[in-house]
C-alpha cells in the first residue's frame, strides 16, 4: 500500500503581504479522547506525592546525616576537594529536595551553605562558625520540626543565615566582581 502524499505548503498572495500555511502532518495522528477518559497528569503526579509523603520525612533525614557527615569528614581532614565536593552535593541536594519534602526553611539555609562553598575564595579562611551554624540550622529544622512556631523561627534563622553569609562574602570578595554580582542577585529559593 503506499503513502498518502501531504499536502504542500499553501501560500496566499494578498496586495501588501503573504500568508503561508504549513501542512500540519501530525492532525492524522490526533485522536479525540472523551472528557471522562481524560488523563491528568499533573493530578497523578499529585497523588503519588501523597502516596509518598510518609517517606519525606526519612529522606531528609537521610539528607541531613549525608550532610553532617560530609561536615565531619572536613573537621577531620581538612577541605579536600573531595569532602568540599561531597559536602556541597549534600547541601545541594537539601536545597533541592527541602520545599518539596516540607522544608522549605532548611532550603533556604542549604542555599545559603552553597553560596558560601561556591563563592568564598579560600575555604580554610571561612569562619568555622559559618560552616557550623548553617549545618546545624538544618539539622535542627530538619529533625525538630514538630510545632507550629517552629517554622516562624526557622524561617527567621535561614534568613538571618543568609543575611550574614552575604555580608561575608561581600567582604571576602571585594576584588572579585564576577562573585559580587552572583553574590548580590537575590535567592531563586521561595521564602
């Protein structure tokens, strides 16, 4: 049997212009579905977040053990390109995974930990405190959220974090322009 030959490409000529109309090949591919046998993918994708729900709460605690271990592996180490590798994949991935799972708050903190690690010139220089506040804020939202004013005073601790952080990387980077602009662009992670 052979193929149906498409139809061409039909041009119009009108006095001030041209309308071209391509032939639209996959219209004999359509199919009409009827409205109670719709798919909603977005719906589906809902529930299985909700089937999975139950689960969050481990995964974060699996990400945040990933995280202090990568913190503890550098105290006792050193920052070797390894450890600050393994470290900032850990706090990446809390910032990744956190406003999903229910934590938007250690997303925020995670965030502000990346920036330093990505932005700070030496690591070595970098106040441990910095280093230590931040892992343990999200340790601490992560594993204590359990009330309702616990998410008010998380969100002010990521925000304060950052705050600071911010401030220390202005300074540390004073002759590098290329960090100040990424440093001073505003989060991309919802509040």
């Amino acid at each position: 049997m052979a193929k149906q030959k498409a139809p061409g490409i039909e041009v119009k000529t009108y006095a001030t212009h041209h309308v071209i109309t391509q032939p639209n090949p996959l219209k004999k591919v359509l199919r009409r579905v009827d409205a109670k046998d719709l798919d909603d993918p977005v719906a589906r994708a809902e529930a299985a977040l909700a089937g999975l729900s139950g689960e969050f709460r481990s995964w974060m605690d699996t990400e945040a053990g990933r995280l202090s271990a990568a913190y503890a592996a550098i105290q006792r180490s050193g920052f070797t390109d390894t450890a600050c590798d393994e470290l900032f994949r850990a706090a990446h991935d809390i910032k990744g995974d956190a406003a999903t799972f229910g934590f938007p708050s250690a997303a925020a903190a995670a965030d502000s930990l990346c920036r330093i690690i990505e932005h700070a010139p030496d690591l070595e220089k970098v106040p441990a405190e910095l280093f230590t506040h931040h892992i343990n804020a999200i340790l601490a939202i992560v594993h204590d959220r359990t009330k309702l004013d616990t998410v008010a005073t998380a969100r002010e601790l990521s925000r304060r974090l950052r705050k600071v952080a911010d401030e220390y990387l202005i300074h540390v980077n004073q002759d590098r322009p290329e960090h100040l602009e990424a440093i001073l662009a505003p989060s991309i992670i919802p509040d």
